[in-house]
C-alpha cells in the first residue's frame, strides 16, 4: 500500500565535495519547512547541522566526496539507522552516505506522464508516482518522465527541475513542482550574470520554441535530448556556460 507524504517522511539530498556542500542553508531550510508543514514540528537547524557534521565525520567524510541523504519520519524507529530526538529532535533522522554521483553525460529522452504529485511542493518519500512513472517512460523506450499537468503543461521531472533555454532567456515552467535547491542555486546565478530568465506555463505544443532544455537536481546538470519524440537541437555554449554558473556557486561546511 502507498503510503502518504506524512508518514512516509521527507529528505533531501546534496553533493559533498571535500567535506564542503552548496545550498548549504537552502537544503537546511528544505527539512524545517516541510517537517513544520507535514508535522507541524519546528526544527533546530543547529542541531541538524551538528547531526550531518557528526554523521559526516564519522564515516571519514570531513574532507571527502560523497552522496548525502538526510531523512526525516514522524512517530516511532522504522529501520537500522534512524533514532528518535532524544530531546534535541522531535523527529526520527536518518543520515545516509554513499558514493559521490555526477550526472550522466547521456541526454535524456522523456516520456510526458499525468502529474502533478501529491503535495509537490515538498520533497517526500511518497516516491510510488515516481518511480512508476519512470518504469512506464523506460518501457517505452525513454529515459524518464516528465510531469505535466491536466491541461498539458509541463510541472516538473521524477527527481528533478526542468530549464529551457530559447536562445535568448531561460524559462522555468510555472506548475506544481518542488522548488529545487539547484534550480534555486542556478537562478541565483543567472540573475549575477545578467542572463534573462522568466517563470511562466509551458504547454508541451510550444516546445518547438526552445533551443535546449535541461534536468537540474543535487547531481547537477543533465541535458535533455526530446520530450515525446521533439527532438531539441541543444546549444553547447549555453549548457557550458550553465554548467559553470552552477560550479561557482558558494560552497560551505555544515
């Protein structure tokens, strides 16, 4: 049975790079607001930060690469690796630690599947939806999925943000997503460097009007190659240049 957003809990996920994180603060924030909203629990985002660092330096990762998870659940213990509060948490935390990944140099090939998730403002373990609708994508020869909504616009990817480049600006698509760390990270960056970005919807029949299109989330950049069958003729400065706009981007040690 699929168990909801609130019970199943919610995390989020980042790189470390030589024990240092970018989005340090934004992913901090990430778990405070989503365990007040799902739990109606405030969070103490000191003791989180001594948690991570604590679980970091125990697995010899003070310096080090790796995947970070931070996971978090109401109620009782449900597996090796999670412990109540004991009075510094009001909440269940898991701290997992895995490899480093990178995003693969392979453009994506999507598949448009009905959306939006449940509460998809909020990075939950509900992932059913998910993972069904990337199963469904890779049956039909693709890659993963697209999120769109009723009327056809596009909402988000399974695990990540999308961007759109038309030469010119970028377009972030307006429709039920999570407000991603790394998209947060990029718009930053954008507006440093001047270069034009807009939110607005983005029905799949305008595609045609995009030069490129992008998969943006904690592994970093992935170029998109084709929604449904529209092929984009992508624009290798562009996605460079992206690319390092995302690189410069602050990094700090919880």
């Amino acid at each position: 049975m699929t168990r909801g957003p609130a019970s199943a809990g919610h995390f989020t996920t980042l790189q470390v790079r030589g024990g240092l994180v970018q989005g340090r603060d934004l992913h901090l924030e990430r778990l405070c607001l989503a365990s007040n909203t799902l739990y109606g629990v405030a969070l103490d985002q000191s003791v989180l930060r001594s948690r991570i660092r604590e679980a970091l330096l125990a697995e010899g990762m003070g310096e080090g690469d790796c995947t970070l998870r931070i996971r978090i659940r109401p109620d009782v213990p449900t597996g090796a690796g999670e412990d109540a509060g004991a009075g510094d948490l009001p909440v269940l935390l898991a701290i997992d630690i895995e490899p480093p990944r990178q995003p693969s140099p392979q453009p994506l090939r999507l598949r448009a599947h009905p959306g939006p998730r449940t509460l998809a403002g909020i990075k939950h373990l509900a992932l059913d939806h998910q993972l069904e609708a990337r199963r469904a994508a890779q049956a039909a020869g693709c890659d993963d999925a697209l999120f769109v909504t009723a009327e056809g616009r596009i909402a988000e990817g399974t695990f990540w943000n999308i961007a759109l480049w038309d030469g010119e600006t970028v377009t972030w698509p307006e429709g039920p997503a999570l407000s991603g760390v790394t998209m947060s990270l990029l718009r930053q960056a954008l507006a440093k460097a001047a270069i034009p970005q807009r939110s607005a919807p983005v029905p799949l029949d305008v595609l045609p009007a995009y030069r490129a299109a992008f998969a943006v989330n904690s592994t970093g950049i992935q170029d998109i190659a084709s929604i449904d069958g529209h092929a984009f003729p992508g624009d290798t400065g562009f996605a460079a240049a992206l690319r390092a706009l995302l690189a410069a981007s602050p990094w700090d040690r919880f």
